[in-house]
C-alpha cells in the first residue's frame, strides 16, 4: 500500500466530489451546497502547507485501519518512512509536482525461518507512553 497526498485542493477536485457524492447518493447536487460552502471555506482558510499536513494525517488513518483489518485477517503488516519517496514516485510514475508519497505498508505473511518471530515484542510501557488525566 501507498498513500498519495494530493498538494494542494483544486475547485475541479472538490467539484468531482461533490459529483461522486450526488451520483452515489442519487441526490441533487444543490441539496450539498452547505456542505460544499463549508469544505471550500475551511479549504480557502488555509495555506497550501496546512492542506497538505492535514492531508498526510489523513493517510495515517486509513494506514491505521488497513493494519487493523490486516491483523484480523492474520496478515503481517510493516508501516514504513524513511524510503526512497523520489524512486518510489518514479516508478509509480508520479507527479511530483501535485503528489507526494507520504507512506508505504508492506503486507504479507512473515517468513517461517524469522528468528524473531518468536520473541517477546519489546514496547515503551504504557506509564512512559500515555498521560491519563
């Protein structure tokens, strides 16, 4: 899995939205003015830096829910940063220009031979990890 994050937000992208959601839902497009006003006006509120932050944390949802419906299915799963974005996008043909390759999830099932597999996973305790208030 890859997560591509648009840089910025055209009018014609939120047009195709608001179309999609018309077409899916059988409702009249008018009937999401509200909606679309309020989406453009945060969109317009914002800089394209703060689009794109938001943007990219949306994609840790989805990676996180993907991870989740992968653990059910007892499918291994490896989040990963630090990659090659450049060769990545190359290969993917991607325009770097409008997107960007935030982050990668390797999926599969581990080798039988990981001398790891079997050892006690090694975690920060929750009382250094959480504050509960």
């Amino acid at each position: 899995m890859l997560s591509f994050q648009k840089k910025s937000i055209e009018d014609n992208y939120i047009r195709g939205y608001f179309n999609h959601i018309s077409e899916v839902r059988e409702t009249p497009i008018e009937k999401l003015d509200p909606f679309r006003n309020s989406i453009n006006q945060h969109i317009h509120q914002k800089t394209q830096d703060e689009i794109f932050n938001w943007a990219e944390k949306q994609s840790y949802i989805v990676l996180a829910n993907l991870m989740y419906a992968a653990a059910i299915e007892n499918i291994d799963s490896c989040p990963m940063e630090g990659f090659r974005q450049d060769v990545i996008e190359e290969i993917l043909s991607v325009n770097p220009e409008t997107e960007k390759v935030t982050v990668t999830l390797a999926l599969g099932y581990r080798s039988e031979e990981d001398p790891f597999q079997h050892l006690k996973k090694v975690r920060k305790p929750n009382e250094k990890l959480f504050k509960f208030i």
